[in-house]
C-alpha cells in the first residue's frame, strides 16, 4: 500500500479493547488520517454497533470532508449491514 500524499486520502479505522478493574470490557474505535498522523475520532463505550461507527463516520466527513478510502482490518466489527452500506 502507497503512501497517501496529502490529508484525507486515506484513513484507517480499528478497535482496540481492554478490562476495567471490574471486569467490564470495553471497546475503543480509533480513526487516523494516514498522511497526517491526526486522530480524528477516539470513541469509548461497552457496545459500539455498527449503526453507531456510520453515524460517527458522517459526523466527521460532514466537518473534515470525504476521505478517498477508509481502510480496516475487515474485522467482525465491519461486517455488519450499517457499515457495508
């Protein structure tokens, strides 16, 4: 895979998952601007459905604008029909 020249040409999307001392799982979605290094998106929570990761995708292109690809690791968390629509 190339190197993206400017900003907003590519972006890489996955979770990350940890434990609270409790025991509670909980799940982190992590958004980067490939060309820029930018964090544009850290969004916590127990359950994040696919519904919920498209509704947080439109919010950022609204303000930042329509990247040329998003990549990911095709994880489950990807699979499911709000995000392959």
């Amino acid at each position: 895979m190339t190197i993206p020249q400017n900003q907003n040409l590519r972006w890489s999307l996955d979770f990350v998952m940890d434990t609270l001392v409790s025991g509670r799982r909980f799940r982190i979605l992590t958004l980067v601007d490939d060309f820029t290094r930018e964090c544009l998106c850290l969004l916590v929570d127990t359950s994040l459905t696919g519904l919920r990761v498209t509704r947080e995708l439109d919010r950022i292109i609204e303000s930042r604008g329509c990247p040329h690809m998003i990549v990911s690791d095709n994880g489950t968390e990807f699979t499911s029909n709000a995000v392959s629509a």
